[in-house]
C-alpha cells in the first residue's frame, strides 16, 4: 500500500487564502478583458467567500442570523 505524504502548513488557512487571493487579483488586474481574466476573477470571489466561512467556525462569530450552535440545531427539520 501507498504511504501518503503529510505534512504540516506553517501558515493558516486564513493567511493562505488571502495571499492566494491577492495574488490572483493582482495578476487578473493586469489582464485585458477576456476569459482567462474572468476565470482568474471566478477564483479570488472564491477564496473570499472560502474566508468569510472559516471565520463563521467561531460561535461568535457565526452567520447572521445565526449565534450558537443550540440554535443551529433546533432550527434544522427532521
């Protein structure tokens, strides 16, 4: 069997999407107008919406609307 590579990040998911992010709008901004922009722009839309969920994994710092997690499961139907 396969040994799977591991290893440990020295940055946090946090940190790595924000670069990534800033990064990839910074090249996308020197592009002309087109598809390979587009999809550049596609990418950072989702790095930020990826960092606006890691910081919802903090009660207090959860989704509007939304302060702990009794509440999260009574508002879920069977």
């Amino acid at each position: 069997m396969q040994k799977r590579r591991r290893f440990k990040q020295t940055e946090s998911l946090t940190d790595r999407l924000s670069r990534f992010a800033k990064e990839v709008g910074d090249k996308a901004s020197r592009l002309p107008p087109g598809p390979v922009r587009e999809e550049l722009l596609k990418k950072v839309r989702q790095a930020e919406t990826a960092l606006r969920f890691e910081g919802w994994t903090a009660p207090e710092k959860a989704p509007p609307g939304r302060t702990t997690d009794d509440e999260l499961q009574t508002t879920r139907h069977p």
